[in-house]
C-alpha cells in the first residue's frame, strides 16, 4: 500500500516528482502534511517504486505537435485497470515509444527513474481524467499527492510571466472530483519561472516544509544527466547546495534559502488560489476543448497551443558537439550568462547551438556532473 503521486504539470516534472516522493516516504511523521502521519507510516515503504502518474505533455523542442499526447499517440505502453468509461489506465515501459510526428522522453524516463510512470490522458475530458487518476489511486492503494516544481499550480491567473497554467489547473480540478484524500506538494518556489517566490512565499505562509537530502535528490540523478527539464534541475541543484542567479532559457532564477523547500498544503487550499481549477470543478466541462477554452477565458492563455521559447537559436558548431572547444564554449555561455552565476544544460545547449539531446555530450565536453553549468 502506497501513495499514488502525480507531476501536476508534464514535462520534467516526473524528475522532480520522484525526488519530492523520496522525500515524503522519509519522512512518515511529518506534522507539516495535510494528510495523517499515522497513514503515510503505515502505507510507505521506502523500498518501493513509487507510482508516478504525468501528462505526455512537453516543451516544443521534445515534442513538436500541440497539447498533450494521449494513449493513442504512444505504441508498447502497458495497459492496466480494465473496465470501461476510462476507468483503465496505461504505464510507460522503456519500450514505449511515440508516434511520429510526436515525441516524449517519458519512455527513456521509465529507464532512468526508479518509479512507475503512467500516463495522464485527458484527452477524453475531466471526467474521465478523474476516473483514470482513480483507478490509478485505487491501484496504489493510498492517498494522491499533487507534485508542482515551482508553484504555478498556486497562480491567481494574472501574473505576468504565467504561461502554461492549464494542466496545473485540470490536475486539481479531475483530484477533486475522485474524491479521493489529496494533498499538494510545492517543490523549489519560483523555480519555474511562472510565479515569483516572494508571491509564492506569502501564499503558502502556514505551511511547514520539508528541505530533502542529497540522496532523495541523487536518486533521479540518471535522468538529470540528459533531460531538459530546468525547474527540477534547478530544484536538485538547490538540494545540492547551489545558491545564486541562475540563466534558464526564458528567466533568470534566483536560488535561495527557500528554494530547497519542499511545502504541503490541503488539495482545497491550492484550489482556493486557483480560479481556473475552481471554475473547472463548478462548469465540469464535457471536452478538454472546452475546459481549455475556459482557462483560456480566465488567464488569456490557452492551453492547449504550443508553447514556444524566447530564445533565438545559433547555428550549431562544425562538426558538432565533439569538435567542441572548451574555453571558446565557456566564452560563449558566459556572455549569453550575463553575469549570473549557472546557466542550466538546456539554455547552455541551445546557445551552442545544439539540441535538448546534445546535453550528455556536452556536459562530457564541459567536464561538468552537476544538474547545472557554473559560470562564475
């Protein structure tokens, strides 16, 4: 018996996700969780692969098609729960692979994580997302616990950097309607760039965190060492010790003392400071169309165009990433840096000019086995 957790937003989220379920497993009796320690205690087993569930849901760069990909998009995924009316799920194996023209580096994360990854469909509406994220509970065997690496999933839908709030939103809105025990899990405040943690901060006062260790963080180290993800990167770089500003692909970070924190709150809580989480749950609207032109509605932004990148790209080195010249490369990446302190592996990519699956070869170029470059 165990919990069932959920990357409340896709992309590299499961990364982090692991890292915050390590977490919470260690720490059985936390008083600062919403849920009751003498259930945690008796449910977790630290020696268990924790089940993950996220949407198939990633940057342009990984995936070039719009909105989240479903179980049709996928061939060799695992299907379990059976029944019908989307009350089955499906798991990733490292044998999963996408469709083209879609991609996902879900499949490679089912190898490099040490969890079960499944699939979010919400394809088929809200409903049906909640039935899944039941079966998948059920299956489990415990209660949900919500993971968001920045913070967004708090947004107030007028923040001006807020851009990709609707999966967030529809997480909530489908854990609400299981009715299943749910609380949610705040990784890194401000990390992802969406919400400053000074805001973040104040809304989340009263709630006690939690700071992980290095092994928690250690444990999705395999998959930190190819994945584009700069919220969890950022978020284990912290655990790690790494403080100061950092240069992502579209902001510059600030790495405090709070960014380590891990903060719980009550599923009804995140929902209060959510309006299109609320207006979800009161409309339940019947299609994911409509429940993303609601978002789009309420913030401006619909969720379920591409979301593209800021940042021009550069032609690519002669040769390619292994006739890489070291200092010319760390000139480069320290003027594109600006003066911060790190630059994340993905932004160090692309002002390389190379791609999201250059980064293996380049943190070998680079000499360099921590989640970010350091630049000063």
């Amino acid at each position: 018996m165990s919990d069932l957790y959920i990357a409340a937003g896709g992309g590299g989220d499961p990364v982090g996700t692991l890292i915050a379920a390590r977490t919470l497993v260690a720490n059985p009796a936390d008083p600062s969780d919403p849920a009751d320690p003498s259930d945690r205690a008796a449910s977790a087993d630290p020696a268990d692969q924790p089940l993950i569930a996220t949407y198939a849901w990633e940057r342009p760069e990984v995936d070039p098609t719009s909105g989240p990909l479903g179980a049709r998009d996928f061939d060799g995924l695992l299907h379990e729960g059976g029944g019908s009316g989307g009350r089955g799920f499906a798991a990733f194996t490292p044998a999963t692979r996408a469709r083209p023209p879609a991609g996902s580096t879900l499949p490679a994360l089912a190898r490099d994580l040490p969890a079960r990854l499944l699939l979010l469909d919400p394809a088929r509406g809200l409903s049906c997302l909640a039935r899944q994220i039941a079966s998948m509970a059920g299956a489990a065997g415990g209660r949900i616990r919500i993971v968001d690496i920045g913070g967004d999933i708090l947004t107030h839908g007028n923040e001006p950097d807020l851009c990709s709030p609707f999966g967030d939103a529809l997480t909530l809105a489908a854990c609400h309607l299981t009715g299943i025990p749910t609380s949610v899990h705040i990784a890194g405040p401000g990390l992802d760039g969406e919400i400053g943690e000074g805001p973040l901060l104040e809304r989340l006062a009263g709630s006690r965190p939690l700071v992980p260790d290095r092994d928690a963080a250690a444990a999705a180290a395999r998959a930190l060492a190819w994945h584009p993800s700069e919220a969890s990167a950022l978020w284990a770089a912290a655990i790690h010790g790494a403080r100061g500003t950092v240069r992502t692909v579209n902001n510059v970070i600030h790495l405090t003392e709070a960014s380590p924190r891990l903060y719980p709150l009550p599923l009804q809580e995140a929902i209060g400071h959510n309006p299109v989480a609320r207006a979800l749950v009161d409309e339940q609207p019947a299609t994911l169309a409509a429940a993303a032109d609601l978002s789009h509605r309420l913030t401006g932004i619909h969720g379920l165009e591409s979301e593209r990148t800021r940042t021009p790209r550069r032609e690519p080195p002669a040769g390619g990433v292994a006739f890489l010249d070291r200092d010319v490369a760390m000139k480069a990446l320290r003027e594109a840096g600006a003066g911060a302190d790190h630059i994340t592996l993905r932004h160090a990519a692309r002002v390389l000019g190379l791609t999201w699956t250059d980064i293996p070869a380049l943190r070998a170029a680079l000499a360099t086995s921590t989640p970010l470059l350091r630049l000063t």
